[in-house]
C-alpha cells in the first residue's frame, strides 16, 4: 500500500530563486568537405562492390558453363560508392562527378573478376589440377578475359552501367547535401 505524497505547496520560484543556467549548446559539427578522404573511401567502395558484384557472379554460375547475372548488383556497386563518396567527402563540388567514374570502374572490374572467378572454376572442373588459377586469369590470360567480357557484354549491360553511373553522380548529392 503506498502512502499518498502531498503536492509541493507554493511557487518554488517566489522567493527570488532563479533557476541554474541552462547548459551550453553542443559546438555544430565540422563541415564534411574532405575530397581526398572522400575519393579514398570512394575507391574503398568502389573494390568491395567489385569484390561482391564477382563472388556473387561466380556463386550464380552453373557447372555447364551457364551463369545468371543480376543487373541490380550493378545497381547496388553505384549506390554504395555514392553512399560512401557522399558521407565521407561531404558536399564537395567534385565529389558527384568523381562518383560517376568510380562505380563505373566498380561494375567493371566486378564484372571482370566474376568472369575470371567463373573461368577458372568450369577450367578446373574440365582439367582438375591443371586449370588456371584467378590470378593467372586476371594477369597472364587478361586479353583473352577482356575479349570473353566484350563478347558477353549486351545491351542491358549497357544500360545497368549507365544507371551504376548516374547513382554514383546522384547518391553523392543526396547524401552530402
């Protein structure tokens, strides 16, 4: 059972008391206007999303030489160097026209290195021991890699480059303003 606690009686303020001053307002955060650190977390972005976009290829693929590609990755590579060209560069004027570049190069090494991954997997699973490896793929066999991408590349290839682009050019003006 609690016991009933009367209301405090009177103006606490009525004999002249003033309240304590009220904290000082917290100093406004620095301005994000960085444009190397932002261009270096934009290459950052740029080699995971690469990274991701040629696991993913490579995990989609079939053992009889057949592969399902998903455009949205291309997508997702423009988003996440935008994203990260935008939070940490800041509303640097460059910054957006460095983003279109930068996911460009993402889906495109993206692309090559899936190819290479994929390459190097049905080659093993034809001549086990003997096929080559991605390294070998990407250095001494990259003509010949280069020429397999050209031959793959379709129209909405084309097209999911040119939207990876504009999201790198729109994602950094959004998330910077």
């Amino acid at each position: 059972m609690s016991q009933p606690v009367p209301p405090p009686s009177g103006n606490p303020f009525a004999d002249g008391g003033v309240p304590g001053p009220y904290p000082a307002a917290p100093p406004p955060a620095p301005a994000r206007n960085n444009l190397g650190l932002g261009l270096l977390a934009g290459v950052a972005a740029a080699v995971v999303g690469a990274l991701v976009l040629g696991g993913i290829m490579r995990a989609m693929a079939d053992e009889d030489g057949s592969y399902t590609q998903l455009g949205i990755l291309a997508l997702a590579v423009g988003a996440l160097v935008g994203f990260a060209l935008g939070k940490v560069g800041g509303s640097h004027p460059v910054l957006p026209f460095a983003g279109v570049p930068l996911a460009l190069l993402g889906v495109f090494a993206g692309q090559l290195f899936g190819y290479a991954l994929m390459i190097s997997w049905w080659a093993e699973l034809e001549t086990p021991y003997q096929a080559p490896t991605v390294t070998e793929v990407l250095t001494t066999h990259f003509s010949d890699l280069f020429q397999a991408w050209k031959e793959e590349l379709g129209a909405m290839d084309l097209l999911f480059f040119g939207i990876a682009g504009y999201e790198g050019f729109i994602i950094t003006k959004k998330v910077s303003a």
